[in-house]
C-alpha cells in the first residue's frame, strides 16, 4: 500500500458511543464524499466488531480488532 500521496487517518473507537463516529464514516463512504487520496485506518471496540463487514466495502478503508494496550498499538 502506496502512502505517501495519501492523508492517512486514523479513527479509534473503544465502545458503543463510537458507533456514532463510525456510522458517520460510512455515510460519507457510501456518498463517495470522501476520495481514494484517504487512507482509513481504524480501531474497533470490543462492541464495534460488527462494523468490520461493512467497512470491508472499501479499498481504503482498513480496519483492526479492538487493541488492548499500548505495546499491540506501537
């Protein structure tokens, strides 16, 4: 994966109140309101992991289980 023409993001969500952030991205996902010079990467909660599937829909869009502490982040 070529990132260095790319604004790389990085989303993390740890719980339910997420759901609202990730719902959000879906949207303008699904709009196609966001173009391929973004790279999402983003951090499931241990209750988001449902949104996976639907993340899983877009080539720039990768996500990762819920990551319990600091050393798995680095």
């Amino acid at each position: 994966m070529d990132l260095d023409n790319k604004t790389v993001v990085l989303v993390m969500g740890g719980s339910q109140g997420a759901a609202v952030i990730f719902d959000s991205l879906l949207t303008l996902l699904g709009q196609e309101k966001v173009d391929a010079s973004f790279q999402f990467f983003i951090l499931l909660g241990t209750k988001n992991a449902h949104y996976q599937e639907k993340f899983a829909l877009f080539t720039n869009v990768m996500t990762y289980k819920f990551i319990s502490n600091q050393d798995e982040l680095a």
